[in-house]
C-alpha cells in the first residue's frame, strides 16, 4: 500500500466568532473531505516541537517520525538546500532578509518593502572572501535569500543578526561559545555584512528605486545557522521511495534532508494563487508512475508522496479567516482527483496550528484524517501489531504484555478499582457484559490462540451500533467539550456525529503525537 500524506500548513484554528463560533476548517464547505472523513477515520494529533512554539520545520520532522533531540538542525540548513544551493559538511548556513537601514544602521523595514526581484543585487555581491572565507548567496522567495559560508573552522554557534524587530540598530553577530571558530565566524559575518551594505548602499537598482520612493534594499538581516549533519533518510527509516511535491522553500528542504525527491511542478508557488490543480495531478501520477527504482514494498513507483500546501497558514498569519476559508473550499474542490486512487493511504493534517485570531503558530492539537485503510487490512494489521518487535510497540501496551505472568491478574484487577469516575465510558460498556460471561470473557480475551486474536479484536469494532463502536467514538470526540482538549479547539475532521453510527464504527485514531504518527499509519493501528 503507498502512502500520500498532505500537509496542509497551519491547519489547526480556534474557532472565531464571525464564522459562527467555527474554525475555518469547519465552516467551509468541504464536501470532499466531509466523503473521505465518513469513509475514513478522524483524531488528533498533536505536534511534537522544540522550543516555545511549533516551528514548521519540527512539525515536519517529527511528523516524519524524526526525534528532534537527535536530528534537529537549523532553518537556515533546509532554506538553503530548498533553494537549491549546494551545502557542504563543513559549510554554515543562514537564512536572511534583504531590509532597509538608516546611516545609523537603525533598521527602518526588515523586508525592504518586498522587494521582490533581488537577483542585479545578489549578483553584486556574489563570492565575497573574507580571511580566506567565501560568501555564497542565492535568492529565495521575495526579500529573502540563503547565504553559506565555505571555509575552514567556521562554527554555526553564532548569534541572530535579526532580532524580528524594526526600529532597533541591526544586532552584530555575536559568538554563542568561547570559542575561536565561534569567534572567527561572527568576526568575519559581520565584516561581510558591513562591506555587504556599502556595495549595496550604491548599486544602481536601490539609487533607482529611492527615486521612485520605494524603500532601498541596503542591508542584510541573517538569522539560524547551521550546519548540515548527516540524516537517516526517509527511505531507509521507513522502507519507502518518497517524494515531494512543495512550492515552499522551507518544505523542499525538509524533503531534500529527507532524501526525498523532488517533483518539480509549474505553478507550484507556496502561496494562495498555487496551480493545485497540477500539484495534485502530478502527486497522483508520483504514484503511479512506474520508477525505475525497485524496492520489496511496492516493486515500482514512488511509495510516499508528500504534498504540501503552504497558503492556509499564510491566510492565519494575516489573521484572514475568510482567506483561509475559502482557500480550504478551493482544496476541497481539487480533492476528486485522488478518489479513484487504488490501494493507497491518504493521510491529510497540518504541520501546526495556527488560529487566525492569534496569527502565530500554536501548540493546539490539530485535525487528522486517514482515509483508504484496507477494509480486509483492520483486523489483520492489528494482528500484525502484536507481532511487531517489543520496542516498538506502544509503551502502555509493552508494560501490559510485558508483565510478570503472576501480575497480570493483579494489574488488571487494579486497572477495574479506579474511581467508577475515572473510567472511559468505552470501558464500563466493556464490562457491563452479563457478569457471568465476565470474567470468562476477559480471561479468553488474552488468552485467545494467537490466530483468533486478530478475529477476536475485528469482532470488538463490529460490536452492534448501540454498544461499543458508536459510543466509544462518540465519547472521544465529545471530550473535546469537556476541555479535556483546549476548549478553543474543534476541528472539522473531528466532527463526525452527523455520520451514521455504523460509519463511526470504523474506529479512531484518538490523539497521537506526530513522532507517532507514521509507525501508526504504517501499521494501520488505529
Ligand atoms: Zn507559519
């Protein structure tokens, strides 16, 4: 089975009074996703990040199934490869802004009025060396531009030369650490942007454009460097030839990291006017398309097709929840294409939330939908997951399965004198089977032969509509209400009482952090 897992950035919302107290996601009208949601399976996933908020860039890789203690890098790496420049190992890269600063180095605009055709300037200021360091430079989307410094003992332990603040002298590049490669780079950084300034400060296009009134481009703002470390890819991690189909440059990057490669489609901006027709044209034939590549998962074609559309999170950083909207609606529209996709997943989420109303990413859980799980796979698959390797099973389940025969009884004895309070509702229908079946009941349960489990646990989720299946869903989503979720949040894909109790027997994903996310998928255990 292959997988096309869609990001849709900045998914997540909080509902907003002008939509009638709904998010945006749940007050479009998205009657193809409202298909797959019934078909499929809903939950919540909730982002796994460092630091105080969810930056897309951790949102990606953690949702690719990446521990960010160990692979965490710097923006500044995946803007530079998503550009398409060339990093090396002992490279360090930056992110920066073309931006306006007076004589005094007061910053008057950090994006230079967006200037959106930087090239004549970047030429100028092409293969700079400075003590034997040469500075590489290669414009990205508008304002923006990927810098790399190749040389010798060069440290990405450096400070910000951006503090995201105008009207504040252009911060200096500071060592992070005493030491001298830490020294040296901040020392000839900001060398380079002082003799950066001056060239800049006299090119013809910014004379030229102070004439017209616009603001000149006179400077650069340099932020999160890094350097490139050597990551497990994609295909190795999860036995998968992957792809990516992204108009960001941030995301290209992610994937090239990944090693994924990329599909390079016309009309794919990153922004709201994106051709999605011919993004989502071109994921579907990804995997189709017979590769030359073989592996023992599929034999032919890509298994895993990334497809990211950045503008939903644009429209929330401008906080235009009718933007956003509409922009989900026009998705929505784009959808049937994959509806006659045979045998693959589509999963579609967020990276993060980002409400309209706060117009900065959140750590809110966002909405997930998997849809095209194998009808005859359930039972199946979930067989498979009591076979998978002990380490990879879920924590709770390890210690459950894991326990010391004698302590099962206890344990499970102990499980039943929680507070009656304290019980899922799924549980007390569980053991409000008639007492004599029981403790039979449970008994048998575990100690099924092991072929009869998968059967045994296909016939639980075919519980009839009134028991089980229905209610347990229900309750999972009615939680949200309770606050047990932020009591700002709700979610379109999360709404699933309009379907019938039979459609909602299909199961749950429950809320998961994304580093779970693929295992979960892969395994199908929901
Ligand atoms: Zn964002």
């Amino acid at each position: 089975m292959k997988i096309l897992f869609i990001i849709l950035d900045g998914l997540g919302d909080r509902p907003i009074k002008e939509l009638g107290d709904k998010t945006p996601l749940e007050a479009a009208k998205t009657p193809n996703f409202d298909f797959l949601a019934s078909q499929g399976i809903c939950g919540l996933i909730e982002p796994v990040y460092q630091g105080k908020f969810p930056t897309s860039k951790d949102a990606h890789l953690s949702l690719f199934g990446y521990d960010l203690k160990k692979w965490g890098m710097a923006r500044g790496v995946f803007e530079v490869l998503g550009i398409g420049m060339e990093l090396g190992k002992e490279d360090i890269a930056l992110r920066g802004n073309f931006s306006t600063v007076d004589s005094n180095f007061k910053i008057v605009d950090r994006r230079a009025g967006r200037i959106s055709d930087t090239k004549p300037l970047i030429k100028a200021l092409q293969k700079i060396t400075i003590e034997g360091v040469k500075f590489l430079l290669a414009p990205a989307v508008s304002h923006r531009l990927g810098i790399i410094l190749r040389g010798r003992n060069l440290s990405d332990k450096i400070s910000d030369g951006d503090f995201h603040k105008a009207n504040i002298r252009a911060p200096k590049i500071r060592p992070l650490e005493k030491s001298p490669e830490a020294r040296f780079t901040a020392r000839v950084l900001n060398k380079f942007l002082l003799n950066s300034h001056q060239i800049l400060k006299n090119h013809p296009l910014n004379k030229k454009r102070i004439k017209k009134g616009q603001l000149a481009a006179n400077y650069i703002l340099v932020r999160e460097a890094g350097k490139l470390k050597k990551l497990q890819s994609f295909e190795k991690k999860w036995r998968m030839k992957a792809c990516c189909i992204a108009g960001g440059v941030l995301y290209k990057g992610i994937a090239k990291v990944l090693g994924m490669d990329l599909i390079k489609v016309k009309g794919a901006t990153g922004k709201a006017n994106t051709d999605l027709e011919a993004k989502f044209k071109a994921a579907k034939n990804s995997l189709k398309r017979p590769a030359p590549y073989r592996n023992e998962v599929s034999g032919a074609g890509y298994d895993f097709c990334y497809l990211h559309i950045k503008a939903t999170d644009n429209f929330s950083h401008d906080g235009d929840f009718l933007g956003k909207k509409k922009f989900i609606e026009k998705i929505d529209r784009n959808l049937p294409i994959f509806l006659d996709l045979k045998d693959v997943l589509i999963t579609i989420t967020g990276d993060h939330s980002t409400p309209c109303g706060v117009k900065e990413h959140t750590a809110d859980p966002l909405p997930v939908l998997v849809f095209g799980l194998p009808s005859g796979a359930r039972g199946k698959k979930r067989r498979s997951f009591f076979a998978l390797p002990s380490g990879a099973r879920g924590k709770k389940r390890r210690s459950f399965f894991a326990l010391p025969s004698g302590a099962r009884g206890k344990k499970r004895r102990s499980f039943f004198a929680l507070p009656s309070g304290a019980r899922g509702k799924k549980r007390r229908s569980f053991f409000a089977l008639p007492s004599g079946a029981r403790g039979k009941k449970r008994r048998s349960f575990f100690a099924l032969p092991s072929g009869a489990r998968g059967k045994k646990r296909r016939s639980f989720f075919a519980l009839p509509s009134d028991s089980e299946g229905g209610r347990r869903k229900f309750t999972f989503f009615a939680l949200e209400k309770d606050g047990v979720h932020p009591p700002q949040f709700s979610s379109k894909f999360g709404r699933v009482k309009k379907f019938s109790e039979k459609e909602c027997q299909k199961g749950k994903i429950g809320k998961i952090k994304s580093t779970d996310f693929m295992r979960r998928i892969l395994t199908c255990n929901f």
